[in-house]
C-alpha cells in the first residue's frame, strides 16, 4: 500500500492517551494506519518527521460568526484564520445577512461556503420564531445542519435574529428534538436585562462596568435552568452556549446526572478575561460578560473535572470603535479562531496543568461527539479524516493582533471610519506552544503559520450519529 502522507516519530493524543513513538499514514484523506513504536516503511508521496512533537487531532470550533456584510468577518478569511489556528473544522452560526433561517438561504450559504472555504465545515441552521419559521426546521435537518441557533434574549440581535419568548422556544425543541437534532441555546433573560439596561441609561452610565452589571449572574441563569426543564420535557439534545457562571455549570452537571442530553460550552475569553469592573476596558464587551476571578478560575476547575463538555470561541471580529459607549461599542473578543489552540494550551495545559487529553476533549473530541461528527472527526483512530496538528510545546511566542488574520474588507472599513483595524482582547499574552503544521485530510493547509490550503478545499461535513 503507497500512503498519501506518513506522519512519524510523534507524541500523539490517541484515544487511549498520550502515546510515544507514534506514526500516521494517511490514505485518501483517512487514517489507514497506526503504529505504535515504529515507523511506517511504506512509500510514501509525502513524508513528515514530527522530531517528538505533539501531534493532536485538529480542533473543532463549535461557535464561529461569518457574514456577508462589508465590515465583517467572512467566511474565507474565517477559515484562513482556521487553518493556521488548527482548527480544521468550523461550525458557523445562522446570524448571516439576511439570516439562515429557510432551506433555500441554507443552500444559498452551502453554495458560498464551499467555494471559499479552507478548512471543513458544518453549519447551524435558524430559527427566530417568525413566519413559517417552524415549517423550515425539517428540511434545514435534511440539508444537513448540526443543530439549531436559539435565542431567549428578545433584545440583543432583535432587527436580523430576534430572540424567543419561551412557548416559540419549547415549540421549537419538541420539533428539533424529533429529528434528532441539536438545539444550542443563548440564554439571557431579556426582562432583568432591559429592565436594568433601561435604569442604568437613565442615570447617565455609558461605563464599561454598566454592561456587565445589566447581566448579572441570575439573568444567565434563570433562562438557563429554563431551558434544561425544556430539554428534560421534550428529550431534546441541547448545549447551553457560551456558559460563563460556574452557576450554570452545576446546573447543566445535575441535569446529567439526571439523564437529560445536555452539553455545556465556554469560551477562552470567558476563562481569561478579566471582568469589565476590573479591566475597565469597553472593548472587552462580550455577550455574556465576562465573570470575577474567583468565577473565572471555577469554571477552569469544572473543565478540568469533566463538567465542560466544549469550548468554542465565538469568533466574531466586529470592528472596534473607540468613539461609541459601551452600549454602542460592537463586542468580540476579535480573530480567536487563530489563538483558541495556543490559549488552551498554554493557559490551560502549560500554566494550569490541564491534562492534554482533557484539552483535546474539549476542542476535538467532545464537539465531534455532540454535533455526530464522530469519529469522522475529533480523533486520531483509524478510518478517521486525517486532520492533524502538529505542535511544537516549547516554543514560546506573543499575541500580536497585526499578525493575525483579518479580512480586507473589515480593514479598509475601519481605515475608511477612523477605527484601529486590528485588535485583540489578548494582544501582547506570552503563550507556550506553537503550531508547526496542520493537516486536513492528510493535506498540509498551514507550514508555520503560512497558509498552503486553497479557497475551495474545505468540504461541509454533517451529522453521522450525534453521542
């Protein structure tokens, strides 16, 4: 048998673990063969000596942002950033212009995305509970969507993705969860977050702090606790986006236990981020806010503990402009498709001492299992695609945001507005571990962080059987 590529001399996350001495062979974009403490012998087209680095399955961003929209991130730039990022699978979110709320604009967005993605990807189909919104769930399932987009906060997005009240929401999950779908949910309550909003308004606050003190922790927790009696009536399988609050971790762990199909995501910023009463720094205006330190390090407890089944990054790299308030500042943590693997790596695994396993679990295992993409995708085992990442664990490096990828529409739109175009929430971190090459489907899209891969590569993958 002649490989494709052969992968050798590596220290690869199997599944049974951390293995030495590992090498790959890749055929027709699967693995085709592993061996353990020897070398493939076989010829070969392309060869690889990993030198005794980490070689990890490439990672799967569940909560990625692209849009159509001058200013914005597009789909292309978003998988270029993927790709030099190793993450060789994204999952974009419906919040498109118009919004991907019927089967044609899902076809219409499959269509685009196909012909300039760099890296695989899978999508989220909509649902805002207008018009014949209910009709269009069964045939965005048979195109082949991973699952749903809801929202139950009525204000944050209400002229393109308004959110639901919550007989449209359980109407929704009854339909989703007989085609045995996926419902992720943002869980916001809109009346204690307008309520809030509206009196702190009043009293003149355009402060960073304001934002996060209209969102306090039971506004995230009332819709949450919600929606997980929603997933236990309806026997919905359902993941509770960008988890913030330890709270809501808790939650989710007992609706486990109790035998709902339930799944908890967190973001980096969310385990990083200083909160805005501390930094003071309206930029950092994310959706939910950032929590306290003490919160913040519980979360990355319950991480390592199991409790946190995916962490995503919620790229979305709005422009940043420094002359509207908090209210009217665009939020994003800027391009983290890029850095969501060092971040983990190096905060988590280097600083924090989170097993490697565990890492990998939560950037390519445990989403491949929650949106049925395993194991096509999120491991290294036989008969998987051949999407790899090669890491160099010693190598230390800085964040710096004029080096990371952003579109060239959203540059010349901040340029031609008077805004600083390149912008990080991490800009200037010292991180350890720096990705040397990344593979997809046995195919090296990223050498060093130059991009090898070609608009049109990346393919739509869809659910096989979700865990």
């Amino acid at each position: 048998m002649k490989y494709d590529m052969v992968v050798s001399n590596c220290r690869a996350v199997l599944p049974q673990g951390v293995t030495s001495k590992v090498s790959i062979g890749i055929l027709d974009g699967k693995i085709a063969a592993l061996n353990i403490g020897s070398n493939i012998d076989t010829e070969a087209k392309e060869r690889i000596d990993a030198l005794e680095m980490l070689v990890i399955p490439g990672s799967i961003d569940t909560h990625v942002h692209t849009q159509t929209r001058v200013g914005t991130e597009t789909f292309h730039n978003a998988t270029v950033a993927a790709a030099k990022g190793g993450v060789t699978t994204i999952v974009d979110m419906p919040f498109d212009h118009p919004p991907t709320l019927t089967h044609r604009l899902l076809k219409e967005k499959i269509s685009r995305a196909l012909e300039s993605a760099c890296v695989d990807f899978a999508l989220y189909g909509g649902f805002t509970g207008e018009g014949d919104g209910l009709e269009e769930i069964v045939p965005q399932v048979e195109e082949g969507v991973v699952g749903f987009k809801l929202m139950t906060d009525q204000a944050l997005t209400k002229e393109r993705y308004p959110g639901l009240d919550p007989g449209a929401q359980l109407e929704a999950m009854e339909i989703i969860a007989k085609c045995d779908s996926l419902a992720t949910v943002h869980t916001e309550n809109p009346f204690i977050v307008g309520r809030l909003t509206n009196k702190l308004k009043r009293a003149g606050r355009e402060d960073a702090a304001a934002w996060e003190e209209v969102r306090p922790v039971i506004a995230e927790l009332e819709p949450l606790s919600r929606t997980l009696l929603f997933a236990r009536w309806t026997k919905c399988r359902t993941c509770i986006a960008h988890v913030s609050i330890p709270e809501g971790i808790d939650f989710i762990k007992e609706a486990k236990r109790s035998g709902y199909n339930v799944y908890a995501e967190t973001l980096p910023q969310l385990l990083l981020i200083p909160n805005l009463s501390k930094s003071g720094d309206r930029r950092c205006k994310f959706i939910p806010p950032s929590r306290d330190e003490q919160r913040r390090e519980e979360l990355w407890k319950k991480l390592a503990d199991g409790d946190i089944n995916v962490v995503g990054s919620d790229h979305t790299p709005y422009p940043k402009d420094m002359t509207k308030n908090v209210w009217e500042m665009a939020g994003g943590a800027g391009n983290l498709l890029e850095i969501i693997l060092p971040l983990m790596l190096s905060e988590g695994a280097s600083k924090r001492g989170l097993p490697i396993v565990r890492m990998v679990e939560v950037l390519s295992t445990g989403p491949a299992k929650m949106l049925g993409l395993y194991p096509k995708k999120g491991c290294i085992a036989l008969g998987s695609d051949g999407d790899l990442v090669i890491i160099d664990t010693n190598d230390e490096w800085e964040i710096r945001a004029d080096k990371l990828e952003y579109d060239k529409t959203y540059i010349d739109y901040c340029r031609n507005n008077g805004i600083t175009d390149k912008w990080s929430a991490f800009e200037g971190w010292k991180v350890r571990g720096r990705i040397k090459k990344v593979l997809l489907r046995g195919r090296v899209i990223s050498d060093n962080g130059n991009l090898c891969g070609s608009p049109g590569i990346g393919k739509m993958v869809k659910p096989l059987k979700a865990d």
